[in-house]
C-alpha cells in the first residue's frame, strides 16, 4: 500500500487506484484505514474512492 501512497502523493490518481486495487486482492490488513489517513484525501473526491470503500465493508 506504500506504492498506492506515493502515487496519491503525487497526484497520479490512477497509478494510485491501480495499487489500492490490488492491495484490495491481496486482502491487505491496512487498507481499512484509507478512509482515515491524510495521504490519501486527495482520493476522497474521486467517485472510485467510495466505490473502493464499499468493496472493502466501509461506509463511505
């Protein structure tokens, strides 16, 4: 998910959903806190953001 992090930190949205997508697959343990850590809240106004929430069990 550190990958999936830089990316967000540098804008490349896409890059960044590719990485957190397939943190999603691999059933990441951290990926629960997207919803909380600054590094990703440029994410939170992309529709694909919420749309992973829901596909992880978080409300969005």
């Amino acid at each position: 998910m550190s990958i999936a992090t830089a990316y967000a930190g540098l804008g490349q949205k896409d890059q960044s959903f590719q990485w957190l997508d397939s943190a999603f697959v691999d059933r990441s343990g951290t990926l629960t806190s997207i919803k909380v850590l600054p590094s990703f809240a440029s994410l939170r106004p992309d529709p694909r953001f919420n749309r992973l929430l829901k596909r992880i069990g978080l409300e969005p």
